[in-house]
C-alpha cells in the first residue's frame, strides 16, 4: 500500500503518512493543531475550517492536554 500524503496548501505542509506507521487520530491532531496555528489559535475559526464544532474542537483539545500529563508522569 502507498503512503498517504496530506497537504495543508496554506502553510505548505505536507504529511506523509506510512500504512501501519500512524493512527487516524495521529494525523486528525496534526491538522487540529496546524489549523489552530493558521488561525493564530482562534478556536472559533479553527473549528469552522475543519469543519466540526466548537464543543468537538474543545474536547478534542482537552484530551490531548489529559494525553500529554500522562505521558510527563511517567
């Protein structure tokens, strides 16, 4: 199976993505926060432009948080 490329135009990013080398929410949180970074962190827009929720986008973001203090208190 070939890699699968995304290409965020607006900042001239492409990931590229092996079968079997990342999961669906690897490459879901590289967009959120690329889009978070374009939109200078406005969550509104950020939300707006993936095209999902405000309430979705929050949650989102608060489970990264949760993910992040598990893996700094090992």
């Amino acid at each position: 199976m070939d890699a699968i490329r995304v290409i965020d135009t607006q900042e001239s990013q492409v990931l590229v993505v092996q079968p079997g080398q990342a999961k669906i929410q690897d490459v879901e949180k590289h967009l959120i926060m690329a889009t978070l970074k374009r939109t200078r962190y406005n969550r509104t827009k950020a939300a707006k432009q993936l095209g999902i929720g405000i309430r979705t986008l929050q949650r989102k973001l608060k489970q990264y948080a949760e993910d992040q203090a598990m893996i700094a208190a090992i």
